[in-house]
C-alpha cells in the first residue's frame, strides 16, 4: 500500500513550529501536565491476512505456527517469532484533555502476547496511510498502535503543526489506554500484549513525536526501543534510562535534512545505529520493494526484534541487513 508523499513545510518551519513544549494548541488551549483518565471507545474491524509475497518480510516463512508455540512471544523469551502472521485490525477512540485520539491497532491473529509499538504519522498524514509499514511490523510479531494527531491528520480542521509540540504526549496516552486492553474482558486485545516491552517509531513529524518521547519532560520510561525515520530533535535532550535508537534518514531529504536526524545521532549517547539512504528522499523507501526499501523493512524489524524481544540473532543481523550497495549503509554501536 502506497500513499502519496506527505505534504511537510521546509525544515526551518518544522522546526520553529516545534520551539517550546508548552505551545498551545490548534483549539487555543494549552494541554495540562494532569489530566483525567482518557476516555475510549471500541469499533473492531474485520481482519486481512499479509501475503508475505507482497508483505516485502523477505526471509520469513509462511504463518502456520500453532497457538501453543506462540503464546510465550515476549521480550522475556530473548527469541522472536520467525513467522508471518496474519493480521487482524481493530479501530479505538481515546481522548486526553479533550483532544480525540482515533487509534487504528494492528495485531497477529495467532494467540500469544506481543510487544507494543506506536507508530507516529507524519504531517496530513493518517494511520491508513501507513499501514503498509505498520503492517509488516504487525506481521512479524507485534502489537502496532497508530493514532491519528488531532491537529496533523490529514482531515484536521483546523490543521496546525504547532500542535506537534503536542503530540508525545498524545502518544504516551495512547500506549497507556492500548496497554490497559490487555487486561480488559471483551477486548479484542485481551491476553494479546507483553506490556513490559513497548516500543516507538515515526516517520517525518512523527520521528520528532518520537524523539520527544525520548526527550525531557516527555520521556516516556517505558519505551524499550526507538526508530526515528526522516526526523529531527523536539528541542530537549535524550533523558532517562539508555534506550536503543535507530535512526532512518535519506541522504538527500529535502524536507527534512539529513543534517537533522544526523546531528541527533550524533548527540545520543545511548545503544544507536544509523540507516543512510543512499540519494534518498523523505520516505520513499517506506514503501516498495527496492534494495533501500527491502534494506529498511529487514532493519526495522530486525531493530524491534532486538531491542523488544530481547534476540541476538536479530541484532547480529542488524548490519549486513541494513547495507545495500549503492543504495544504504549502516553505522552504529549496536
């Protein structure tokens, strides 16, 4: 599933749009520190098995693990699913300070329990519009959130990308309202969620939301592993406990420049590792199956699988699949 490439600002206005976490919002509010519990409701949608033909998850055979096998997936087990699952999909609504969270979760059929990563969207983006990457983590062995930012989506009215100050927040919400499912009787993600092994990724805005989870007084702890593809810094500096970062960015971005998500590699001190383009652009290698394409999907989920499952294997993998001639090279200290 391709989506058009996303309509972002020059860098320069990302970046002044990001000054100050304490920014209002697009409604004029400014968001508080302590809210009420967020609020959900629950619509649950039929759900679509992943051809791992098309699913680009080259080096995975076909799903057919039983439900015994899998039900002790989990960072626990220090080893990954090798299987392609296929997927099911569910659609929530939470809500944080009066801001509506429209969440689409991906997740394996397969009984078992899976680690959690939130997907962050970048601007005019949406949950479907990446769901051909979200779809290939889901596939692997993961529970996959995706809300949709209320300001940033692709049908916000009014849309505002000062409101990305925001969003971290948003996102830590989220992860907390998903967890909560697992234990919910009657949810479609009963039983489904390793909740001590969380995850998070975005693309373009949604790398800054990521980094902002990582960063100050937006720090979420419980994220064990971080992707931030094509972003760049919220304003503070990595804090907390050292988590794994993987950083994703084309060597020639011209929305966002590599200069940015460089220079936060550079400044992270923690487990890292970085996946050049070669020649790329803002995202195209998102989708598709060329050799960058293939060497981002095998690296992401190798990352995850590392730093979520706790499997060696999967980080001894992390270089070669990453490196591509011509078209991607690795560097890093995992």
């Amino acid at each position: 599933m391709r989506v058009a490439p996303m309509r972002l600002l020059a860098a320069t206005i990302l970046l002044a749009g990001l000054a100050g976490c304490g920014s209002k919002a697009a409604d004029g509010s400014t968001p508080a520190d302590a809210e009420a519990a967020p609020t959900v409701s629950t619509d649950v949608l039929g759900g679509a098995s992943v051809d791992p033909g098309e699913s680009g998850l080259s080096g995975l055979s076909a799903a057919g693990a039983s439900a015994g096998a899998t039900k002790t997936a989990g960072g626990a087990s220090g080893k990954a699913p090798t299987q392609t699952f296929a997927v099911a999909t569910a659609q929530f609504t939470f809500t944080r300070a009066g801001r509506t969270l429209r969440t689409m979760v991906l997740y394996p059929k397969t009984a078992g329990r899976y680690p959690l990563v939130l997907w962050s969207h970048g601007l005019h983006g949406s949950p479907e519009g990446y769901q051909g990457v979200t779809q290939k983590i889901a596939a692997a062995g993961f529970v996959v959130a995706a809300p949709a930012y209320p300001f940033t989506n692709d049908k916000a009215n009014p849309f505002n990308q000062n409101d990305m100050a925001n969003q971290p927040a948003d996102a830590s919400a989220v992860i907390t309202e998903v967890l909560k499912l697992d234990a919910q009787a009657g949810s479609p993600l009963a039983g489904r969620i390793d909740t001590a092994h969380v995850g998070a990724a975005g693309h373009s805005a949604g790398g800054y939301t990521t980094a902002g989870l990582l960063s100050g007084n937006t720090r979420d702890a419980r994220l064990k592993g971080a992707i931030i593809v094509s972003g760049g810094s919220m304003g503070g500096k990595f804090s907390g406990a050292a988590t794994p970062v993987l950083f994703i960015h084309g060597d020639a971005d011209a929305t966002v420049p590599y200069s940015s998500g460089k220079s936060l590699y550079d400044a992270c001190t923690w487990p890292k590792a970085f996946l050049t383009l070669l020649g790329g652009d803002h995202g195209a290698a998102l989708w598709g199956t060329t050799p960058a394409a293939t060497a981002v999907t095998k690296t992401t989920l190798d990352f995850f699988r590392y730093s979520l499952y706790g499997d060696a294997s999967a980080r001894s993998r992390l270089r070669s699949d990453a490196t591509a001639a011509g078209a991607a090279k690795y560097d890093g200290t995992l």
